[in-house]
C-alpha cells in the first residue's frame, strides 16, 4: 500500500473519532440527583504527639508572716544536778538558854556562889573565897557542849541530811533550830535523829518561825557512846529554805 493510500486511511479514521466528539460538545443538562451519602472512610492514624506544654506557672511572691502561736507547755523538770561543793561556816548562832539552877552572870555579880546555886549545898561562899575549891567539893559536875550544823539551801521538795558520830555517851539537854528564810507555801521541820529515832517528839516546825530560832527539849535525852546522830532539814513544796541550822546542846557528868 502506497504512503498517500495510508494518509487517508489514518485522516478517514480520524474523522470518525472527531465527528462523535463534537457531538458529545452539546449542552450540558441539569444535574441529577445527589447520590446517597458513601460509607465513612477508615479513621486514619493517630498523628505524632505534639510538645508537652509548661506544668506549672512561676512562683508567686512569699505571702505575709503569720501571727506567733501560743507559747506551748513548760516541759518537765530536769534532774537534780550534783551537789555543790559545802560553803564556808556560817556565823556563830545566837546563844542557847540555860538550865534552871545553872550558874548564870546575874548569880555570880556579888562574885559569890552560894549553897542555892549549888547541888546538894557542896560549895560555900567561904570556900571560893579562900581558894580551896576541889573536886571532892563539888557534886559531879556537867561540862556542857554543843554540837553546831549548818545546811545546805534547799530550792524544792527535798530533804539534806548530815550525819556525826558521838565520841562518847551524854546527855542531850536542848535543840535550837533556825532558819532564815522559808516559803510560806512550805513546810519545813529540822530534826535530830540517833540512830533511827527521833530524839524528840516532833520535828521542829522553822517555816512557821522563819527568822527567829526554835527551841525544843529532847524527850530522848541519853545518847550512846558511838552514836550516830543525824541532822535533817525537811521541806515539802516548791519554794526556797536558807540560811538553816541547827545546835544539839549536851552535858557529860563527871563523877567522883
């Protein structure tokens, strides 16, 4: 087949192609009806996670202070500390009484001592005067003693104790008891004891008499040779007790 014979071939096809499309060039009609709505597609996958945004916003400014609380409850006492060393001796206290048919400065100011004076009428006037005085003259003398103590200051409920041994056997003839100062709101006794017992028949009562010294007559008078006699200041109640002492006065009769 020739070339130009092919030409016309392709041109008569084309045609055909051509003439059907520009038919189809017409006027477009009126839209139909909307179909029904499809299916809902897949859901699709989950995006990457964004950043993470501020947790917390900045700091505010400090508020005010608020008021101070109530002061709480005084805890308990601690332990008593240790002792302290004993202070120097107080002053010497003031004199105790004498016995009635003692020898005193007022029977003594004619510079005489007469039978009144003395026991069982031993001595005379006439024997002092002439200086002949000797032990057969008179009736067992007493030589009198006193045994002086002084205590620590007490600051509570408590008691101090001190504690001597008699060096031989006597009589305990008198307890002059004192203190300075004590709280009203305590009691306060001083007491002698030998050994376990009490050497009168109720301790002293110095919180009542504080400033002026308290005299008591023993009701156990004779102490043993060796004896151990005991001192106590005794206080009950929160307070303070100074200035505390207390003097035994005793007697050893010489015989003949």
């Amino acid at each position: 087949m020739k070339i130009g014979a092919k030409i016309l071939v392709v041109l008569a096809i084309l045609a055909l192609i051509v003439v059907p499309l520009a038919a189809c060039t017409a006027e477009q009609g009126p839209a139909g009806p909307a179909g029904p709505t499809g299916a809902t597609g897949a859901t699709g996958a989950t995006g990457p996670q964004g950043p993470a945004g501020r947790t917390a916003g900045e700091q505010g400014p400090a508020g005010p202070t608020g008021a101070t609380g109530a002061t709480g409850a005084t805890g308990a006492a601690g332990p008593a500390g240790p002792r302290g060393l004993r202070g120097l001796m107080g002053p010497q206290g003031p004199p105790g009484t004498l016995l009635d048919n003692s020898v005193t400065l007022a029977k003594m100011a004619d510079d005489s001592v007469d039978s009144a004076e003395i026991i069982a009428d031993a001595v005379g006037t006439s024997e002092i005067d002439d200086g002949t005085v000797a032990l057969d003259d008179l009736a067992n003398p007493n030589s009198y003693f006193m045994i002086s103590v002084r205590f620590d200051d007490l600051a509570a409920d408590g008691a101090e104790t001190v504690i001597m041994q008699l060096p031989f056997g006597c009589t305990a003839v008198e307890v002059s008891a004192y203190v300075g100062t004590a709280t009203a709101a305590t009691s306060t006794t001083i007491d002698v004891l030998e050994g376990a017992s009490s050497i009168l028949s109720t301790p002293i009562d110095v919180q009542t008499g504080a400033g002026t010294p308290q005299v008591a007559v023993p009701t156990d008078t004779a102490l043993a040779d060796g004896a151990a006699i005991s001192f106590v200041l005794t206080q009950t109640g929160a307070g303070a007790t100074t200035d505390a002492y207390v003097v035994l006065t005793c007697k050893v009769n010489h015989t003949n």
